[in-house]
C-alpha cells in the first residue's frame, strides 16, 4: 500500500506534534519538513526522521512526491502558505486559525475546491 507522503511546515512544538500523530497512522509517513530555523530542523530530522528537509516551504511544495502539507507556520504565514501548497496540488491541513479573515478563506476554499483538494 501506498503511504500518504506528509510534509510538515514548522517544525516548533505544533509541528511535532503533528509528526506525533502521523507515527501513529499505518498509511501516513512524515515524508518531509521545513524551517527556516536549522537548528529547529536538525532536531526534527533528529526525532522523525523525514526522508526530506528544507529550509524552504516552497521547495517542499516543490516535491512532487508530497501529498499533504501539514501547515504549523505562525498565523500570518497561514493564508500564503496554504495558497502556495493547493496551486502546488497538495491537500492542506492547516493550523488554526487557517487564516486571518474570512475573505482569505473563501480564496483558500475555492482553489481547493477547483483543484478538488482537501
Ligand atoms: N492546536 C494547538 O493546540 C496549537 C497550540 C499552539 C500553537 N498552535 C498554532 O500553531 C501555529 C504555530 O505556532 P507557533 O508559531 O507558536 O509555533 P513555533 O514558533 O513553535 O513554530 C513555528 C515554526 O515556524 C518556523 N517558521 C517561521 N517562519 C517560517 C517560514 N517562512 N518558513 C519556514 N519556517 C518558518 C519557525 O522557525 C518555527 O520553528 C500557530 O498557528 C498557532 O496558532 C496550535
């Protein structure tokens, strides 16, 4: 069975526990990560061992091998980046709150909807 390939985005204490939570899934697999942060990075690879890590998000969206974003950036980053990862035709989770204002997430629900995201 093909595991569904998760990249996480945000490597703080949310971002781990979602990699918590993806250890526990038999058709899920932590494929990938990204920080800015190297140091937030390095420890992330150090306890989930992503096969993947970046220090760009748009590098991880980039891979055509990631399925999902798991979205654990600081709140302002949540609209561009839940943008970004749809137009990258990958399914999003995203922290809350998913964005700032109701107006970006009618542009974050229509664009998953056109590319039939989640
Ligand atoms: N669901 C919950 O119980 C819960 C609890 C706490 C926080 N949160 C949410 O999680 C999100 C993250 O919280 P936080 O900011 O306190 O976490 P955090 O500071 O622990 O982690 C955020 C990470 O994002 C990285 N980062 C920042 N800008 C970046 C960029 N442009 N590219 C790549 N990496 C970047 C930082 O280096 C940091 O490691 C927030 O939306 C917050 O509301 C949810």
């Amino acid at each position: 069975m093909k595991k569904f390939n998760l990249g996480i985005i945000g490597t703080g204490w949310p971002g781990q526990q979602h990699a918590i939570a993806a250890q526990t899934l038999d058709d899920a697999n932590v494929y990938a990560c990204a920080d800015l942060d190297e140091t937030r990075r390095g420890e992330f690879k150090a306890a989930y061992n992503p096969t993947k890590a970046f220090a760009s998000y748009h590098e991880l969206l980039n891979d055509p091998k990631v399925d999902a974003a798991i979205i654990c950036l600081p709140n302002s980053l949540h609209f561009p980046a839940s943008l970004a990862a749809l137009e990258a035709g990958k399914h999003v989770l995203c922290e809350k709150p998913p964005t700032m204002n109701a107006a970006e997430m009618k542009v974050l629900r229509e664009e998953a909807n056109r590319r039939n995201l989640m």
